[in-house]
C-alpha cells in the first residue's frame, strides 16, 4: 500500500534545543526480551518515518533462537533513501535488559549517544556505555500500567518517535493503520504513544535531523514501506511466476509468507512441500508443463538442491531458486547475514553446468533482480540462483513506488506439428523451441540423461560435446544489456562488490570522494555468465582492484581473479558476519589502500 508523505518533516525537530547535534542521519535501536514487542515498534517508527516525508531502514536482529528471547529492532532514518545502517547510533531504548548485552557489538552508541533503560534502579549494562554515551531511566513499565489496557512497546514507539522528531499525526496515523483489534484497545495505546510522546519533551540534548539542502518542489513520488523478502515475491510475480513449491527456512520464509496470497490474487498457487528436494522437483515439473516456477530456500536448502538444479541445467527446463543467504556452514548462524554461499552458487553442480547467477544490490533491487531473474530464466531456458541475504530479506526499507512494468510471456514455445521438431536443436543462439507437454506432434522425454538433439538418451561424445556446446553458448551470446552491473566514478582504482555490501560500500566511497579519493565503483548484478568483455571496458584506466565481500574466504575475489585477467594485483577487504559491514570501516580501509599498492593481511 502507497504511503502518503508529507515535505515539512521537521515540525518537531526544530522545537529541539539549540545546543543539540544535527545528522545527516538518526539512528535508533529498540531492544528488549521476547514478547516485548520491539519489532512492532519499530516498524510501526519506520512508517511514520514514511508519513512524515522520510526515507528509512530497519535491520531486525536477534539472539540464537529463531523465535522467542531477546531481539532487536535498528533503524536509521533521513532524507535520501537508506541502504546501509551508519557507524553508530543515536539511541538506545531497552524496554528491558534481559539479554540485550548480546548485542552490544551490533549497537556502538554515539559519544553523545543516549540510552534509556526500561526500569526505575535496573543498571545499564557498561557495555554500552563504553563510549560516553549518557545514561536515563524512565519506568516504562510502570507508565504502560498507568495507561489500562496499554502496551509497553507503544509508549516506546511515542517515546523515539518523538526524540526522532517525528509529528504526532504520522505516529498516530501508523498505529491507526496497523490495528486490528478493538477500539477500546485503540484508544488505550494511542494514550501510551501520547504519553512517550510527552516524556520525550522532557530530554534535551538529543540530535536532531539536519534539514535536506534543497526541499523538493514537486509533491515527492508514493513511497512503500517493503522488506527484501516481499520485494523479491513481488518481483517474481511481476516477471511472471505463477507457481511457488518450498520448505519453510529461516530466513526465506517471509517470502513465501507473501507469495502465498499474492500467487492467488493473479491465478497461481504456492505449496508447502515436505523438504526442499521435492520442492525444487516439483518447481521443475511444474516448469515442464509451461507454468514459470520458482523456490525460496537459504543455503542448507540449497545445498540439497544441487542435484535437481542439475537437472534443470540438462533439461533446459527455466526455473528460479531465490536463495536468501544466511551464516554457515551447516545449520551455521540462521538469523545472521553473510554473503557465504557465492561460491557454492557459481560453482556448486555436478559437472559442467552453466546457470545464471544474480544478486541484488538492495531491498528495492531485490524486486527488479528477481523480476529480471525470471526474465532470463524464461528466455535462455536455463536455472536462475538469486542471491538475496538475511540483511536484505528481512529488513524493511522505505523505498520510491517502483514503476509498472508488463510481464513478459514465456518465449519459444513449440507449436503443434511442427516439422521435424527436436527439442534440444543446435540454435546459432543456443535456445531452442521448448514444447508445452500435450501439444501434438511435439512429444518429447526430459530427463537428467545426456541426449541428442531429439531429447533421446545418448553416450556418444558427439551428442555429449554438442549439447555442452549448446547450454554454455546460449548463456555466454545473450545480450544482457547494461544491467550486468552499476559502475560509478572514474579513477585508477576501482571498488567491485555485490549483493548487500553493496549500501556500506557506496557510501564509504561517497565519503572517500569527499576527502579527494577518486575510486570507481563496481556494483555487480549479473555473478554468473561472468561478462568478460563488459569488464574490460568497465575497468578501462584502472591500475588497481579492490573486491568488497561479507565472507571469511574472499569467495568474490577469488571468483574474478580464476575467471578474468583483472588489471595490477588484485586485493579484497573480507570479512564474515553476523556484523554488518560498516561505512566509516570501509571508508579508512578504501582511503589507506589509495596512498599503497596493496593493503596489509589480504587473503592469500
């Protein structure tokens, strides 16, 4: 749904004391136990953010548990749209402290950061006051009581909504659109959130948001409040998809959460299979029979669809596997992010298997990725791997209300009788008709067998060599146009990253620049055909390479160093999660690297 924005964004923010730092940004964490409600708060601050003209990310985070125990909501807000959380934050509000310590190194304060505790006498961890930010105490617990019927999370909601500078009417309109009980219990939380509201007026000192320099003179552009996740189903059903088969795992599940009625509003349909090897082989089959398919896994559920995508590589069967990458291995960190399944991605099938291989570079890109992903899929006959991620799956962005774009019908099929028809043809291009089964005079068998061009099993080197020739050419000659990868700046040197390291990345190198660095930046979509040819002239005048990746083995830089002939001496900053890669980190590390040729510690 189109949210509503507002230009004046500052009505509150400039009652704020003169003596109060400003931001380019405000960062804000809510953190509490289970069933304290942080992530209803802070998604309910993340759309009144919206209604208020702002642009905004909220990152969720929790302990080892999938659910229950502590969790955190972080946010940043500002007046360009967000890709990446700042260096630190702002404010910490805990409605209680049980566990929160967990997160310490996920939440550096600000020196003049604050921290307010949920309890009158209970201690604020030091942890978290290490870097002299001040301490408050409000009883919040005992405040909610005042209010019956009230929750303690939207009083926290009044509470930083305030402090961020946000107008009663965007708070109070967020809550209203989100309730769905009873009036009565409206009215008792539209009283906390009033009441945090007030209590915020009562602190000084806290920064406040810098005013844009330039306030727009149109109306600004409908904006949405989306996570990664949806904006990957969304994207899929824009390109097309009209059958989902999947098992539940963190953290894909939300995709297939919201595929599930919006498939059925468009005449498709998602089924739950019992493991992820019958999902993938159901989406193939469905797939055969002419329905655009795909599934949503994390990498364990990858890993154990390695022989079925196989199958739809020899097949030549489209499908599209949306892997929201977690930390591993095995069971490895399933709430954590990490960009640790690249190489099993580009690399991972039995023999030689060409397959496409995206990555988008942002939550607003995840629904323009997977909408390209089944493009490509449908129209080189071959298996798409999307490499989305925890960071981006699952957190909410406020993006611009992406264009309109019509869906593209599935390309070269086999009409009926048609003469002397061979299903896996040797095309100049590589594609060849694929038959909708039931079509007359088109039959033919799909398996996993090597065949000849008539779809019958052979063993024969000509067969074999033939078909290699066929599945590798058809991906290698496709146009893919300019959305292979984002290239900015120019420069002796150039920065080349993807997925989700992509926000921290672009914003160290915007704040580089400003301090006289010149850096080109790389920002790749398309992983898998590797466009040589593209690259050379991406890096036209580079001397050196620096490759950006969230993974202990340097699985990007590894991958380009074997794959092209990367000019000077390619070094990488690496580094795996569950901390996000931060700017001002990859900031000094981009400005070092810029006065020597190689930086200390690379991988080897």
């Amino acid at each position: 749904m189109d949210i509503p924005t507002r230009p004046d964004t500052q009505a509150r923010a400039a009652a704020a004391p003169a003596a109060a730092a400003t931001r380019s940004s405000l960062s804000i964490a809510i953190a509490g136990s289970g069933g304290s409600g942080v992530m209803t708060a802070g998604t309910l601050l993340l759309d009144a953010a919206a209604r208020a003209g702002l642009y905004g990310l909220m990152v969720r985070t929790s302990g080892p548990q999938i659910r229950g125990g502590e969790a955190a909501a972080l946010l940043r807000l500002g007046h360009e749209p967000m890709e990446s959380l700042d260096d630190r934050f702002d404010l910490l509000l805990a409605i209680d402290w049980l566990n929160v310590h967990r997160f310490a190194d996920e939440i550096p304060l600000h020196p003049d950061g604050l921290v307010i505790g949920g309890a009158e006498g209970d201690p604020v961890p030091p942890v978290f006051l290490a870097s002299g930010a001040r301490a408050l105490s409000l009883p919040l617990k005992k405040m909610a009581k005042a209010v019956p019927g009230s929750w303690i999370n939207m009083l926290a909601l009044g509470l930083t909504g305030a402090l961020a500078g946000l107008a009663a009417d965007a708070l109070e309109a967020a809550l209203r659109h989100s309730w769905k009980r009873s009036e009565s219990a409206l009215d008792a939380n539209l009283k906390a959130l009033r009441a945090g509201m007030d209590a915020a007026a009562d602190i000084g000192g806290f920064p406040r948001l810098a005013r844009p320099r330039e306030l727009p003179t149109q109306p600004p552009r409908p904006r949405w409040q989306i996570s990664g996740n949806e904006a990957a189903g969304f994207g899929a059903v824009r390109g097309g998809i009209r059958f989902v088969a999947a098992y539940p795992i963190t953290p894909a599940t939300e995709l297939l959460e919201w595929m599930a009625p919006a498939l059925a509003q468009v005449g498709g349909s998602l089924l739950q299979a019992e493991d992820e090897l019958a999902s993938i082989n159901m989406v193939i089959g469905a797939s055969y029979g002419g329905v655009p398919a795909l599934t949503a896994t994390s990498g364990p559920g990858l890993a154990l669809m390695t022989e079925s995508i196989g199958l739809a590589v020899a097949s030549e069967v489209p499908i599209v596997v949306v892997d929201v990458m977690r930390g591993g291995p095995s069971t490895g960190i399933p709430a954590k992010s990490e960009q640790s399944d690249l190489s099993y991605a580009v690399s991972g099938l039995h023999g030689d298997a060409p397959r496409l291989v995206l990555a988008p570079r942002s939550i607003s890109d995840c629904l323009d990725t997977t909408a390209w992903a089944v493009e490509l899929a449908e129209a080189l006959q071959a298996p798409a791997i999307v490499l989305s991620d925890q960071f981006m799956g699952q957190s909410r962005a406020i993006i611009d209300r992406p264009a309109s774009e019509p869906v593209a019908p599935r390309r070269l099929t086999a009409a009926a009788h048609t003469p002397d028809y061979k299903r896996y043809r040797d095309t100049p291009s590589g594609v060849s008709p694929m038959a909708i089964p039931g079509t007359p005079g088109v039959e033919y068998t799909a398996d996993g067998l090597e065949h000849s061009e008539s779809a019958l099993p052979s063993s024969q080197a000509h067969d074999h060599r033939l078909q290699l020739d066929k599945r590798a050419r058809k991906l290698m000659l496709h146009d893919y146009g300019s959305r292979w990868a984002d290239i900015d700046g120019a420069g002796a040197r150039a920065i080349i990253t993807f997925g989700s390291a992509s926000g921290p990345v672009g914003e160290a190198v915007r704040r580089a620049r400003q301090s006289g660095v010149q850096v080109r930046l790389l920002v790749l979509r398309l992983l898998a055909p590797l466009q040589a040819a593209a690259f050379d002239l991406a890096l036209a005048g580079v001397e050196q390479v620096m490759v950006v990746e969230q993974n202990h083995g340097a699985q990007l830089l590894r991958y380009l160093r074997g794959m092209l002939d990367l000019p000077g001496r390619p070094t990488g900053f690496n580094r795996p999660g569950p901390l996000p890669l931060r700017p001002a980190e990859l900031c000094a590390v981009i400005t070092a690297w810029s006065g020597h040729s190689t930086l200390q510690g690379e991988p080897a």
